[in-house]
C-alpha cells in the first residue's frame, strides 16, 4: 500500500470514474447495474479482472428477488436461461436435517391463505391438535409442484392459486458473470485485464486515490468498488475495515464443489443433504448438476468428505473436486470512505439459503439508493453500513436455525450446533414460535413468515398451541376450506407441465 500526498479535493459533482475491482458475479453483476451511470457521458465505469487469478464460480442458486433485478437490466428471462443453461427453482429441499430420514421443503411464496387476519398456519395447527395429518406443504403450490417435478410461470390472474407461484433460478455460475459481462460492455462498461499489486491512498484523508496493475498501470478512480472476493483486496487490505467472524455459530469453514452428469428429469428445486459434519447441496441445471459438500473441518477430514462427496453423486463427476476456504462473517464496515465492498469481499454466509447472489443485489440497490458525489458525505456510508449489518445479522439467524432446530446426536458436528448458545435475537424468535406458533418479521427482514414457519415446523419445533383467535371462526368453515385448498392446489399442479417439458420448450439451452 503507497500513501499520495496529492491534495484533496471533495466537491458536490457527479463521480468522473467509477473502478470496480474484481469480475466475479459480484462484479459483472454491479457493473451491469451501474452501466447507467454512462449514459450522461460524465462517468466511466471499468471492471479489472484478472483471468490467472480466476472468479470463486460456485453460486448457482438464487431467491426470487433475481428476477426483479434482471428486469431493471432489462433481462429478457428465456434468453438468460438458455444462455446460462439455467433451470427453474420453487423452493429447497431439506434432507435428514431434523432427524436423519426426515425430509421437507421450504418453498417460496406462502401457505394457504389467512383467515379474518389469522395466520393460515395456525389453522393448520388446530386441525393438527385435532388429529388432521395433511402436512403444511399440501398448502404450498410451489412444495406440491416441486414434488411432482412440475413447472409453469405463474399466470397473472390474482384470484387464482397459480399466481401465488413463486419461482428463482439455478444457473451456470461461469456463463452467468460472461453473459452479464456482455450486457455491461454493450452499455459502455470498460474491462481491463489485469492483476491489482498496489493501492495508492491520499495522505490527508486516507481515501483511495488509484490502483496500480502489475504491467504498471495505474487506474485512478472516484468511487472504488471492491469486488474482488474473499481476499477483500481494497476494503480489507487497504482500509482496514475489519472482519467479524461468526464461525462459533456456523462452524462449516470449508466446501469441496464437483459437477456431475445429471441422469434423470430436471428437479425444479435445490437439495440440502445434511451430513456428518455439514450438508451436501444439489443444484440441477440443464447441462449438469452442481454438488458440493460444506463442511467444519474441526469435525472432519478433508479426504472423508471428498469421499462422502463423491459417494452420493447422481451421475459421473464431470471434474476433480475443487476446494474451497472461508470464514462466515461480515466485514464491520462494507463502505469505508470511497470503497463500496460487494460480494464475497463484504462478508460470507454459507449457501444453506442461497443468498448471497442477493446480498450483491441487495447491495447494489443500497448503492444506488445512496449514490454518493464526489464530496462522499458520511451520512450516506453510515447509513449503507447500518443497513447492511442488519440484513446480513437477520439472514445469519435463519441460516443459524437449521443448525439448532435439530434432534441429530449421531455426530460431534450435530452435538455441538444442536447445544450451542444463539443469538438472542434467534432465541426470541424461537421461544415465540414455540409457545403458539407465532411470528414477527421486523425490519423488513429478507425471509418471510412462511420461511419461518416453514423450517421451524419441519425440523420439528412444535408449538404447544395455536392463535386462541382461531376458535372464533366456525370450525366446519376451517375444515371445509382446507380440503377446498387442498384439492385446487393439487390440480392446478397437476395441471402444469414436467420441469424438462417447460425448459425444452421456453429456454433449450442445446
Ligand atoms: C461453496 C460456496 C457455494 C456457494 N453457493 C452459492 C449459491 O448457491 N447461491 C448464492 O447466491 N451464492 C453462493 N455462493 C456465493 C457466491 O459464489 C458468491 O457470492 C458470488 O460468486 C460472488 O463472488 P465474488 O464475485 O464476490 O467473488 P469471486 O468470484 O471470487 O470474484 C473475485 C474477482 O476478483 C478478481 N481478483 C481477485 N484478486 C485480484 C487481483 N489481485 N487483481 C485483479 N483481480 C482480482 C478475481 O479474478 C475475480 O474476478 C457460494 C459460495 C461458496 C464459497
């Protein structure tokens, strides 16, 4: 790091040079959303990247708030999953996380639908109390489409169950940061091959005046976007921005990743397998199926989980095992004077829910809501970072719950999360639910109600009753509308194509 004695200048004008360092998904993802920012001809936009050094290429698997992100872009869907061999995704699929044997799906989108302001779910409790054995997923389309292999776009119709369809989607993470690489250089996004060895900051105020490549070259920039994954190259190693490490309660710290041949239909859905010392996820895409086992290596050896890894493929490996390194936590502070970090290089959750890809996005949307000037008033930075590590801390909690909503004791991994102190925060949560079922999303918390319920009530959290407001609604009335559900949730299923039939016919990937 070289310290510039250059002289300061901090106006109210609009940003001349916009540097984003790094061309994973974090960077071409930003670099296609703030391509606008060339259109007035003032500001440049450039992503460096450095092809030795390579990109992460694991994230495959999204939430729904993606499609609303390549609408912005202007994203045509059936040509972005053709072009990304991508599949459709209605929910995961928990495997033997409970106990070993059980097996539930958190779908997106909700259950049923409330009644007179009652939660759908606590009706489903009563009828429960009562001896009803339908589970909660017979009142979910996605859970009951997923399960059938079935897919359709949801119609656009509100009074019927098939707009109540929610979907995301699995993609080739490779084909995915070149097809955005494409868009944001047909918008006016430079790139710039090369490997960043050196960051110039001013001396006065410690911003960051300009990068230096190992050819020399030296990129100077207003606004700095560090993208350049785990090593956090300018946030971290520049800026110092420190690191808060969450490991004590997600203790997995490494992932071996390994495509396979998929041998049989398309599953419209992601699978999570938990293990002896982590999970095994399962993503489908058109061409191959994505693997990898994420996992605590204080409870397991490297070559054993290569060799559970490998034990449970659907078709032959398509590569060698790659390993990968991380510690789960958030830097303490994502924007440090002109630094903006996003992606890897801002913090790591492990993928048990598949958001990091939002997180970039989630990111990007607070970036632009709070574009700074040249002067970068510290409001706007405060702010970015107090928005930040309240999402990333409710995000951290669901992912805890799966951990500690577990009956397993056949493993010292199981042992220890099964038994460890949570965050209050979770506590609360989880005593709230148990006493009668309910549920508070405060803050505009990513994961819904029904995401709540959903893994609370399928990794065995009963509560010890329900919504006493339930009873002032005729209990034939219930009864008679959950077999109404029921059935037309069913049918409309029924009524959908296979996933393979629906991709080969609105995005073949050849
Ligand atoms: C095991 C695992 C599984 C995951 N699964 C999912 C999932 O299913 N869903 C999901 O949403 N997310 C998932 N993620 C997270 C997801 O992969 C990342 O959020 C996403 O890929 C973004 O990565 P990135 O662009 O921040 O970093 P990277 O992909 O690491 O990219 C960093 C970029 O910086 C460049 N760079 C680094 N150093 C230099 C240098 N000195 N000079 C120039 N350039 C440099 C690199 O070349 C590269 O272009 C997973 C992550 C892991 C580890």
């Amino acid at each position: 790091m070289t310290q510039s004695s250059a002289p300061v200048t901090r106006e109210k004008a609009p940003l001349r040079h916009v540097l984003i360092v790094g061309g994973g998904t974090a960077g071409w993802m930003t670099a296609a959303a703030l391509a606008r920012l060339t259109r007035n001809g003032e500001t440049r936009v450039t992503v460096v990247e450095s092809e030795e050094i390579g990109t992460v290429g694991v994230g495959e698997a999204t939430i729904p708030p993606i499609a609303s992100f390549n609408g912005l872009l202007g994203i045509d869907e059936a040509e972005f999953m053709r072009r990304t061999q991508g599949s459709f995704k209605l929910g995961i699929q928990f495997v033997d996380w409970g106990r070993i044997g059980d097996r539930y799906i958190h779908p997106f989108g909700g259950f049923g639908v409330d009644m007179e302001a009652v939660k759908f779910h606590q009706f489903w409790l009563m009828a429960h109390a009562a001896g009803a054995k339908s589970p909660l997923g017979d009142y979910s389309l996605c859970t009951v489409a997923a399960e059938m292999d079935r897919f359709t776009l949801p119609g656009d119709d509100p009074r019927t169950v098939l707009s109540s369809l929610k979907y995301a989607y699995h993609f080739d993470a490779g084909l995915y940061a070149a097809f955005l690489r494409e868009h944001a250089e047909a918008r006016g996004v430079t790139r710039q091959e090369g490997k960043l060895v050196d960051v110039t900051l001013r001396g006065d105020d410690g911003f960051i005046q300009s990068v230096t490549l190992a050819d020399g070259t030296v990129i100077e920039a207003d606004l700095f976007i560090d993208c350049s994954g785990f090593r956090g190259l300018l946030i971290e190693q520049a800026l110092g921005a420190g690191y808060e490490d969450w490991t004590h309660w997600l203790p997995c710290d490494r992932a071996l990743a390994v495509p396979c041949e998929g041998t049989s239909a398309i599953t419209p859905y992601t699978r999570s397998t938990a293990r002896s010392a982590g999970w095994q996820w399962r993503i489908p895409l058109q061409h191959r199926i994505g693997n990898g086992y994420v996992y605590s290596s204080a409870h397991i050896g490297d070559d054993e989980a290569r060799e559970t890894l490998l034990a449970n493929l659907d078709g032959a490996p398509l590569a060698e095992p790659r390993p990968l390194r991380f510690v789960t936590g958030r830097r303490k502070r994502q924007w440090v004077k002109n630094c903006v970090s996003l992606g890897l290089a801002s913090g790591f959750l492990e993928p048990l829910e598949s958001t990091s890809i939002h997180l970039i996005q989630s990111g990007i949307s607070k970036l632009l809501s709070l574009l700074p000037d040249r002067s970068f008033d510290p409001v706007l930075s405060d702010e970015f970072n107090r928005l930040s590590q309240v999402q990333f801390e409710q995000i951290r909690d669901f992912i805890i719950l799966h951990y500690k909503a577990t009956t397993r004791d056949d493993s010292s991994f199981w042992n220890h999360v099964r038994t460890m102190q949570v965050p209050d925060t979770l506590s609360r949560k989880i005593e709230l639910f148990r006493s009668g079922g309910r549920f508070f999303r405060y803050d505009d918390e990513l994961f819904s109600e029904a995401s709540w319920v959903a893994v609370m009530l399928g990794q065995g959290i009963k509560p010890s009753g329900h919504d006493p407001l339930v009873h002032t609604i005729d209990p034939r009335a219930v009864a008679d509308k959950l077999a109404a559900l029921r059935g037309i949730i069913r049918r409309t299923a029924q009524a959908m194509p296979t996933h393979d039939a629906f991709l080969a016919r609105y995005c073949p990937a050849g």
